[in-house]
C-alpha cells in the first residue's frame, strides 16, 4: 500500500464516520414530525426484520403528525406494535387505513437532553475520525520503514492527513451545532 492509498483510505473512512454521524442525527427528534425517526424502527414482516419506511409511504402532516400508510394492510398491526415497542415513545393512533404518529413540542428540559446526546454523537464523531488519522499516521510510519521515505516525506504525508482530520472535524462541529439549533428552536 503506498502513502497515497493510506491519505485517500483515511479519507474515505472519514467520510463514512460523518455519514453515520448525520445518521444518528437524523433520528433524533426536534418536535416536529420528520420521517427519519422511524428509521430505527424495524417490523417482522415474514421472518424477516425489514423497516417501516420500506413498509408503508411515511408523510408529514401539519409539520406535527406523522402518517404511515402501509402498502400491504394486513401489516398494519405489525408496524404499530413495532412502533409501540420502539424507543421513539410517541403513542400510534390506527384509524384502520393509517396509523398516525402525533409528535407534541419538546419541553425546554427535555430539549436539553437532546442537544447532550447531539453533543455526545459529536464527540463519538471526533473520536472515530481521530482514531483513522491515528491508524492512518502509524501506516504511513510503518511505510517509512518498508520503502525507506525520507523524513520529509512523512512529515508532509502526516500533515496531510492531519489537514483532512482538521477538514472533517470541523464538518462536524458545524452539524452539530446546526442539529442544536434545530432541537432548541421553538
């Protein structure tokens, strides 16, 4: 493996490491109805673990209600047991053609809560990207040793990577503030 396909590997894992952050994010509930809540959220659909949005056409209403409306009806019970069971803790009104999710404002406490555990998917964030620059750096050390790079050589390599990590952690400090913004807007 040369020094370019260390940078370009740590590269693309950190990208993945801010996908997956924006993911965990999105599941996060700001008060208002957003779909990505129910991504968690899976259902035993003939043996097989499979999840709403994949179940039913899941649309907002009045930015308050969530309106899932399962393609096949005999599902219907299945997707709101699932719901009921989920840690989303809203309650599920089936009115036999629909099952419908009403999402109440957030209290400033319980807004709170939520911008810690925005913070502490933030920081999960950090650790993962700097644990690839980490990972990424001893390979490119390890290469010195394999291909004898120059001092120089390294050095420039290692500051590249640390540009990509500073370039990525500040990716995430900007979602992070942005998703607390949204959790403690009224």
């Amino acid at each position: 493996m040369s020094a370019d396909d260390i940078q370009s590997l740590a590269e693309e894992k950190m990208k993945k490491a801010i996908a997956s952050v924006q993911y965990e994010m999105g599941s996060i509930r700001t008060g208002r109805a957003n779909p990505l809540i129910l991504d968690r959220v899976t259902v035993d659909y003939y043996g097989t673990p499979t999840p709403v949005r994949q179940m039913a056409n899941v649309t907002v209403q009045e930015g308050q209600t969530l309106v899932i409306q399962p393609y096949d009806k005999s599902s219907m019970g299945d997707i709101e047991k699932a719901i009921s069971k989920s840690d989303i803790n809203l309650p599920v009104n089936n009115d036999g053609t629909v099952l419908r999710l009403n999402v109440p404002p957030l209290t400033e406490e319980r807004r709170k809560e939520m911008v810690k555990t925005v913070k502490k998917i933030g920081e999960e964030g950090k650790v993962a990207i700097r644990n690839i620059r980490r990972d990424a750096t001893s390979d490119v050390e390890k290469l010195k040793k394999a291909e004898n790079l120059s001092e120089d050589e390294v050095k420039l390599r290692q500051d590249k990577i640390q540009k990509l990590t500073d370039k990525y952690i500040g990716q995430l400090e900007q979602m992070v503030s942005d998703k607390e913004k949204e959790v403690m807007e009224v």
